[in-house]
C-alpha cells in the first residue's frame, strides 16, 4: 500500500476562508501531483511538481497555489475559498524509476 | 491537447460476466498505458498497464488489449465479482512528460 497522505480527509468551511490541504509522502518520490475529481468523475491535473523548488500549473485552471519546500511535503492552498471550490482533491506521487502514480485517500472539499 | 476518450460512462454487468472498457487516444506519442481503478471515498489504485510494443497483457482476470493503429485499448474483466464495482479509469502518458491523461471514468456496477 503507497504510503501518501492527505488532510483533511473532509473539510467543511464558509466562503473567504484561507484554507491549506496537506499531502505528504513517505517513499521519497520527486514528482508529485494534485488532481481536482468531482466524485466518481474525471480527474483533472491542477497543479504538479518535478522536485523541490519546482512547481507548474496543471492542464485545468485553478485558484489555487502549491509550494514544495520539502520532497515528502506538496501543501495546496486556497487563499479565498468559493462554493465553486467545492469538490474532491487527489494528491498523487510517483517516483524516477516507475510510471506509476501512487494517491492518496483525497480531501473531500464543501465551501458553504 | 492530448486526449483519451473513455466508454462507456456507466455499464452493468452480471456476476460471472465479462464487461469491457474502452479508450480511444487521439496522439501518437504516448509510451504507458495504465487502468486504474477508484472506489468511493478513496484515490485512484493502478490495476494494470501496458506499453505500445505489447498488444496485451493479462494479470489474474484483468486483461488489457492493445490495438496501435487504431489507437484504441480496452480492459476486460473475466468473471467479473460485485467486488469489482468501481469506476475506472484509463490513461496515457505522453512520451518524454513526467504526467497522465486520464480518461472520463467507467462507472461499472456488477449485479449478484
């Protein structure tokens, strides 16, 4: 079982609020990703990052921002959260020799 | 932009039957080939991949099979269990990135 962690697992909270999503990893994987899913639905790419120090934006818009200070940690932050922000977030990581993604168990985002 | 196409949306199958997945891709230049497989309230796992020199691979009753010059591959499950209600998802990695493109999701629900 991938070790690769998200919290909150729910997270309910008022529109305007600040909020960060925390994703960490415990296999020293370089490359780490975070995908928005409504559930059951297509994944979509938002933000990714090749190393520490190194961040792109993804394939879908989004207002969110990330950062990767250390390997193991992948922080995404909304600073002003909208019902439209309301979803589910993926974290994934995948390490140099393999093509596979490992993911986390989600956040399951609702802004009132 | 690179797209895979992923039908059907949702499919129902009897326990012992053998549902198949499909997905079309629109670019050449992809080298990895995964399924993966979500269920709810958890992150997508990879079930089974396959590369482009290969034109199918079969681990336990999951099969994919690979046809090139239609761009197309597709999963079947063999004696398909209600264990294997889950929505799946294929995926393309584009040749030299370090990304996925997934497919729109399956839906798949096996009946006892």
């Amino acid at each position: 079982e991938a070790d690769i962690y998200q919290t909150p697992r729910y997270l309910v909270i008022g529109t305007g609020k600040k909020i960060t999503l925390e994703c960490s990893q415990t296999m020293g994987h370089d490359k780490m990703y975070w995908y928005q899913q409504d559930p059951g639905m297509e994944l979509h790419l938002i933000h990714y990052s090749y190393g520490v120090n190194s961040t792109e934006k993804g394939d879908l818009s989004s207002e969110s921002t990330v950062s990767r200070i250390r390997t193991e940690h992948f922080p995404l932050t909304l600073e002003s959260a909208r019902p439209s922000h309301t979803s589910q977030y993926l974290c994934a990581s995948r390490g140099v020799a393999y093509n596979e993604q490992f993911f986390g168990p989600g956040t399951r985002l609702t802004v009132l | 932009q690179q797209q895979v196409k992923q039908s059907p949306q949702s499919l129902i199958v009897q326990k012992g039957g053998i549902p198949i997945i499909n997905c079309a891709y629109e670019n050449t230049a992809f080298d990895y080939f995964p399924w993966y497989q979500q269920f709810p309230g958890k992150g997508p796992a990879l079930l089974i991949a396959i590369r482009p020199d290969v034109s199918e691979k079969k681990e336990g009753r999951f099969t994919i099979s690979f046809n090139k010059s239609a761009k197309q591959f597709s999963l079947h499950i063999m004696d398909s269990q209600p264990g294997d209600s889950a929505t799946y998802f294929c995926a393309a990695k584009p040749q030299g990135a370090q990304k996925l493109v997934f497919g729109q999701g399956t839906r798949l629900t096996i009946n006892p």
